[in-house]
C-alpha cells in the first residue's frame, strides 16, 4: 500500500498540471473575442435591425420591409445589384486566368523574372483611390493621354469612363491590373511548391510543355486557385473605391454597384434604405462564397 499511493499521487499532480496547460492557452482566445464581438457581431446584428426602419441619429421608425421592397423597386438601386454581380465574376476571372498565365512565365527560365515580378506587384502597392484618379486622367475622351496617342495613328478613341456601354468594364480592367500582383504571387508560391521530380519524369516520358501544364501544373495548383477566387470575388463583389474614384457609378447609373448605391443613399439621407443595402451586400456575398468555398475546398480534398 505504501508503493500505490505515491505513484497516486504522482498521477493526479501530472493530470492536474495537464489541465492548467490545456485551459491556460484558451485565455489567449480572449482579446480576439471580445474584438470580434465588439467591432463585427453587434455591428451586423444592430444592421439587420436598423435595415426594417426608418432612422436617423435622433429617431428611429419601424416600418418592417419596406426599405427592402424600395430597394429592388428602384431602377438604380437594382441596377447597382446586377452590376456587382458582373464586376465581381468578370474581375475575379480574369485575375485567374492572367495571373496562372503570369506565374508561369515569371516562374520559367525567363531573363529578368526577379525585376518582371517587383513589376507585377507594383500597382498592388500604390492606393486605389491614387489608380482610379491617375487612368480618370489617362482615359479622359479628350485630354487623356492613351485617346491622344489613338488619333495620332487616325483612331478615335473611346469615351472609356463616359460610354455608359463600357464604363463598368473599363473599371473592371483597372481593377484587373492593380490586384494581378496579388493573384500572380499566390500562383508563383503554389508552383515553386510543385516538386519538381513531376516535370522531370514527364520530360522523360516525353511530355511537352502543354502537357506538363495541364497533367502537373494546372491540378497542383489548386488551392492556390481557390485562395485566388476567393479573395478576388470577395474584393469584386465589396468593390466601392475604384468605381467611387472613376465614375463616380455614372454615367448615370450604369456603373452603379451596391457600395456606391449604399453611400449615396447615405449622402442623400436614406439611412435605413442605406442600410437595408448593406445588409443585402453581406447576404449576398454570403450566399455566394459559402457554397463557392465548400465546391473548392471539396475538389482540393478529393485531389
């Protein structure tokens, strides 16, 4: 008996040391509690409430769904739901396709890579609102530098920012070129990962470049191409800056996407219609990621 309970209580001191030092690490989980809950949790949830009411600072009104009905109802304002639906898929596509495209060549034995990839990433460095007022300038119709350089050659140049058939676009190309930086980097660490005892037994097998691309390079790089469509269809979709700094959403409404449609509202003092449109912007970028995220994160487990 005397050689039982020693070893006793050996035991219960370690558990109970093992316990301090499963529950002392939780504590750190704390801070970043109360921040979230502080500056996301009750923010989104006084969202949800101040959107079915009619408020200002001093008076609130409930008035149910009524600045949703009036939200959709609106030309403009349904207007801006399209467009940001088509910003967001059209600038996260091609930030995909250029940016594997850019990894690939920026990976090659290509002369200059080191310089040709501080290029690329560039924009990604230089404030949006800096970008959108310097392409207003160089796309002016009649002033800018890229229509004056056209008529020179005998080609008219086209009203980029004021053609209500192009404005959207031509923002979305601007777009394109100031986050390819960060769509190329994801893409070049997902290639440098790839070993390269792959390539070399494809060369053996006598596979060409295309078919080293699409049998190695192309599936390997899958989670870099969910990471990549993700953060660009989450940025496309809350895009508000550029468009702000370009357009301004005009000409008229036609390049309109819901943050701009929300800070108009705001400036013309329909706070809770404002905030219906946020709350409409959060469900709708909800309601797209989570499945997009699921489809992605299931096609890289089952590879």
């Amino acid at each position: 008996m005397t050689e039982v309970r020693p070893a006793r209580r050996r035991r219960t001191a370690g558990s109970t040391s093992a316990t301090q030092r499963s529950v002392y690490p939780s504590w750190f989980y704390l801070p970043a509690g109360v921040l979230y809950l502080v500056f996301f949790a009750v923010p989104t949830f006084a969202s949800f409430w101040f959107s079915l009411t009619r408020w200002t600072l001093f008076d609130t009104e409930f008035i149910g769904l009524d600045n949703f009905v009036q939200f959709f109802a609106e030309p403009q304002l349904s207007q801006g739901f399209v467009n940001t639906l088509i910003y967001g898929f059209v600038t996260s596509a091609a930030k995909v396709v250029l940016g594997l495209a850019l990894a690939v060549l920026l990976t090659s034995q290509l002369v200059g890579r080191g310089y040709l990839r501080s290029v690329v990433f560039f924009p990604v460095l230089v404030s949006t609102i800096g970008v959108g007022i310097t392409f207003k300038a160089l796309l002016d119709p009649f002033d800018g530098v890229v229509n004056t350089m056209l008529a020179t050659f005998g080609i008219e140049g086209p009203g980029w920012f004021t053609d209500p058939d192009q404005a959207l676009l031509t923002i979305a190309a601007v777009d394109v070129w100031k986050g390819l930086g960060i769509a190329t980097l994801i893409y070049i660490a997902g290639i440098v990962a790839i070993p390269q005892e792959y390539y070399e037994a494809a060369r053996v097998d006598g596979a060409g470049r295309w078919q080293q691309f699409r049998s190695i390079t192309l599936p390997l790089v899958q989670p870099a191409t969910a990471t990549v469509i993700i953060l660009s269809l989450i940025g496309g979709l809350r895009s508000f800056d550029l468009i702000w700094a370009t357009t301004g959403g005009g000409p008229g409404f036609t390049s309109d996407v819901i943050g701009s449609v929300i800070y108009k509202q705001y400036q013309a003092g329909f706070y809770g219609l404002s905030t219906a449109g946020n709350v409409i912007l959060f469900l709708v970028v909800t309601a797209i990621m989570v499945p997009v995220s699921l489809l992605l994160n299931r096609k890289e487990v089952d590879r």
